[in-house]
C-alpha cells in the first residue's frame, strides 16, 4: 500500500462520523429497522470484505459515544469554528477543541498549548460558556430542571407561611 496524498486536510471526528454514516447507507450496511418490504432490496456491498463494514461500524459507534456526537448539525461546526476562528489558536488545537468539547477549565488547558501563558482566564472562560451555550451538557439541563424545582418548592413554602 502506498500513500498517495499525505494529510491533504484535517477531519474533526464529526466529519468521519458523518462520511462513515454515508458509507454505511451506500453500501447497504445498516438494518432496515422500519420492515418497509415495498421497497426494493439494495445489494449489500462486500468488495471490501466483511472486515471493512466491521471496522465502519464500530468506529461509528465510538464515535456516536463520543463528545463530537453533541454536535449535531454542520452548522452547528460552523458556529463554533466562526467563535474559535476569533482567537488565536492553531489548526490542532481548534481540532481538539471541537473533538473533545472541553467543560472544565483543566480540561481546555490540556487541548491548548501554554494556555495559561497565551490566554488569559476570561477568555478560557468565554470559551467554555460559548462550547455549553451551542451544545448544553446534559448535567446543565438537569441542574437547571433541578433549580427550578427548588424554586417552585420555595414560591410554595412562601406561599403557605402566608
């Protein structure tokens, strides 16, 4: 095997996820759970031997368990490349960023080389806000669900001791 094109472009995990989900639609690759028998029957793909379709699909699945399975639209990449594109942060470290979608601060500054020294804590932190405002962690929809129902109990405790 030769390689004929070495790393033409970098590919965020979201892009190989959606070309691997392509592929297995292509080539016929993924069960018809719907039991649509009308439609005609597509032939499944095997020149790539079983080994391709078995390593496709479970890349796929990692990577659907994967922080990148947040983002779920490619405009949703846009926004948040246009918002990392305003700092001064290196292919690889954008790259990193939209992979692993970072919610603590350590967790930023071990994607960002020499973050401490290049930036400064408001903008790790505006960073961080803009990552939970595009793709809202599911722990944040609980507390929020979680503060207001505290706050519904304390409006009904008040209301009582009047």
């Amino acid at each position: 095997m030769q390689i004929i094109n070495e790393r033409d472009c970098f590919l965020s995990n979201y892009e190989v996820l959606k070309h691997l989900e392509e592929m297995k639609l292509k080539y016929n690759w993924t069960e018809d759970k719907g039991g649509n028998d009308n439609r005609k029957k597509k032939k499944r793909f095997t020149g790539g031997g079983i080994e391709l379709e078995v390593i496709t699909n479970e890349v796929s699945e990692y990577l659907k368990n994967s922080p990148c399975s947040e983002i779920k639209t490619d405009d949703d990449l846009v926004k948040i490349m246009t918002f990392l594109n305003g700092f001064d942060l290196v292919k690889v470290e954008k790259l990193q960023i939209i992979n692993c979608l970072p919610r603590t601060m350590v967790h930023l500054y071990s994607l960002i080389e020499e973050c401490d020294q290049r930036f400064d804590q408001e903008v790790c932190e505006k960073i961080l806000s803009k990552i939970e405002e595009l793709f809202p962690s599911e722990e944040a929809h609980d507390d929020q669900e979680e503060d207001g129902q505290e706050e519904e109990e304390e409006q009904f405790q008040d209301a009582e001791n009047e």
